[in-house]
C-alpha cells in the first residue's frame, strides 16, 4: 500500500487559497462580521456573508421566521431536528456597516476566503453595480451573485426572480462583471426545471463560478391547534426556504449535473451536516462546500469534526490532497438505459443480529414483491423466486447490515 503524509485540507477556488474547503454560507450564521470572526477563530476556511443590499432595499425581518421538521414528530420522545424552514430576508444592517466589517475581517484573516453575498433588483443595473465596486473595495475576496432567494425578494424582482430566468441572470451577471475586479460567482435556485440553463447563462456573462443550491421553496406545515400555517407570524404565514439534510439529495444531483455539463468550479451547498457529507458533495464535482442548517444546530465548533473527518477519509482512501478526488464519482453516473440488468439480486437476512420486528415482512408483503414470510422462531425468510432485489427490506430494516442483497 502507498504510504502517503497526512493528508491535506487547503484547496484553491477560483485562484484564492482555503486552508480548507468548509466555508459558511450565506445565512443567519454570517449574520455580522463579529459571527464571522468567531467562525474563523473556530477554523471555517472561507464565509459567505449574509446577502447585503443597498439601503432602500432592506426589508425588517418578522418573528418568529423559524419553523422546522423533527423526528419522531412526538411530544414524548426527544426532538432531532431533520429540516428547516427560515422565512428570514436579506441583511437588515446597512451597507456602510457591512463594508467597515469587511475590512477587519480581511485584516485579521487574510489567509480566509471572504465573500460578499449581493443582490439587487433584476433591473438595477446601478445597483449591483453600485454594491459590486463598494464590497470589492472594502476588500472581498469574491462576489457571489444571489439569484436565488425563493422568498420575500422575488416579490421585488430580486432572488429567485433572476435565476428562474436565464436572460435576466445573464443580463446582471454582465452588469457585475463588466466592473468588477475579483472573481464572481452566481448562486444558484433548486426551485426551477433545469439548473444549468440559467448556470451556464451565468458563466457565458462572465462568471467564474457556481454555487448551488439555495434552499427549497416550502410550506413546513399546518398547526393543528390553531389552524394556522407555520411559522406563525401573527395568525398569517408565507412560503419560505427549507434546509437541513433532507435536501442533500437534491443539491448532490443539482451540483452533478452542473459539474457534468458545465465543467466549472462548484461551491456545493445543501444539508450538508458530517464530513462523510462533504465528501460526497466533493467526489460529485464541489471544489469546496458551505454549510448553514448544520451550525444553527450545532455552532461553530464542528468544523473540528468536519476536519478530522475528511482528513481521515482522505488518509483511507490514499488521497493526498481535496484535488485527487473532486468529481471522482461522476463518471459513474449514467442514463438509466446503461444500467446492467445482470446479476439478479436478492434478499439475505443476518439472523444473529435480527430483532424480529416484522417491518421488512410488512413492507414486502404490502409494498414489495411478497417475498419474505415469517420463519421459524420469526425469523423472515426470503422466498428467492419472488424477490426482485429492490431492496425494500434493506431501507426498511432498523438494524445496520442485517438485511443485504446478494448474487441469487
């Protein structure tokens, strides 16, 4: 086996250097400069701040903004928070605040990647270029573009207004770069058919750059006591963003489908929570990730395990640098049609570490393809001229590696 060194974390996006590829997005966690110090101070490689504006289009905030999605969704057992829904706006601090914090965060951290999140309307060609020369000047690293918040500002033209459209992300990404002097990014909207037009739109303006996703457009739920959607903001409620892991899924096969196509750097973002998360979002073609949802659970100090982490994936997997294995997996993605049909897989059951809970015989009988049956001493066993190996039982099974698909 090759001997390699430990293994290293620093990546470089878009010609700036990162000690590592975690970086905060932009959201309540990079709320001020004084959050972001704190990350850095913690060991986050880069920060995105949250989305600044010009001061007559900020918008006050309502309360509460916060709604979520929890597991085992019952008032007698612990909560584990699974998802979020924020119907928070952009920054509601002006522009001459944001541009003083930036430049003690550049003097205290010049080793991090900084970057200012901006958005104005889709027609202000003024004001995205007005907020452009203000953050590169205060000394941002980068520019990322947000076109697409799915709320509140797309009521305005701004957000998601300008990633649902090709012409128009490709209209302002001109504007911003045609002034500016540092690297652009275009953020990008799950909450559209196809993600790469309005990417590529982006890149053909001038872009250097992809991040993706911002969070998907939601509705939490109904309070059946009141009646009343959540959040509940004074008997009425909006949609808003949703976050948390139960979005990875669908930012994995949006930063995939970019990475495929387009061929550019990616910052990946999406329910990113582990390092093991990280890695994923990295083998599918992300330079780097952000993450959000994870520190409004957890705080700052995970970066520590999100370090450790991946540097011990990294170590296992003969990997020496974060370049050796960005978009590793992509080449084994394909169109359904090239799927091997060959060899058939079954069912197979450990019956040392079985609990008898029938949930695999319940779900195959009335979901699958009734090939499982009580045993002796309820035991299931697997009827192999009846299971087409769609592996039901296996993501039904509460105990790790009790059921398993074998060769038939």
């Amino acid at each position: 086996m090759k001997i390699i060194k430990a293994a290293d974390l620093s990546v470089n996006f878009c010609g700036i250097d990162m000690p590592n590829p975690f970086m905060l997005s932009s959201a309540p966690p990079t709320g001020t400069g004084n959050m972001i110090l704190q990350a850095f101070e913690a060991g986050w490689g880069g920060a995105v701040t949250k989305t600044i504006g010009l001061d007559k289009d900020l918008a006050s905030n309502v309360t509460p903004r916060l709604a979520s999605l929890s597991f085992p969704g019952r008032t007698d057992e612990p909560k584990k928070l699974y998802g979020l829904e924020n119907i928070e706006l952009i920054t509601d601090r002006p522009l001459a605040s944001w541009l003083k914090e930036i430049e003690e965060i550049k003097a205290k951290f010049a080793d991090r990647l900084l970057v200012a999140s901006i958005m104005a309307g889709g027609n202000d060609r003024e004001g995205w270029q007005d907020l452009v020369r203000r953050c590169q000047d205060a000394g941002a690293d980068m520019l990322e573009l947000n076109f697409s918040c799915p709320h509140g500002m797309p009521e305005k033209g701004m957000g998601a207004a300008i990633g649902q459209s090709p012409e128009i992300t490709g209209q302002v990404t001109a504007w911003v770069t045609e002034v500016s002097s540092i690297p652009v990014m275009a953020k990008m909207t799950p909450n559209i058919t196809d993600i790469r037009e309005p990417a590529r739109a982006a890149l053909e303006a001038g872009a250097v750059a992809i991040s993706a996703i911002n969070t998907v457009a939601s509705i939490m739920g109904v309070d059946l006591n009141t009646l009343n959607p959540v959040p509940d903001v004074n008997g009425k409620s909006t949609h808003g963003g949703y976050s948390g892991p139960a979005i990875k899924p669908i930012a994995l096969k949006a930063v995939s489908t970019i990475a495929s196509d387009l061929k550019c750097p990616i910052s990946g973002i999406g329910g990113i929570e582990t390092w093991s998360d990280a890695a994923e979002f990295i083998l599918l073609g992300s330079t780097n990730v952000q993450i959000c949802t994870a520190v409004m659970f957890h705080g700052f100090r995970i970066i520590e395990e999100l370090e450790d982490g991946l540097r011990g994936f990294m170590e296992d997997h003969q990997f020496e640098k974060i370049d050796d294995f960005i978009g590793v997996s992509l080449s084994k993605l394909a169109d359904h049609n090239a799927l091997v049909r060959e060899p058939r897989m079954v069912s197979s059951i450990d019956k040392d570490t079985c609990v008898k809970c029938d949930l695999c015989v319940v779900s195959c009988r009335d979901a699958g393809y009734q090939a499982l049956k009580p045993g002796e001493d309820r035991i299931p066993v697997v009827d192999k001229d009846l299971c087409t190996g769609c592996s039901l039982c296996v993501q039904v099974c509460p105990v790790w590696d009790c059921m398993k698909l074998v060769a038939a």
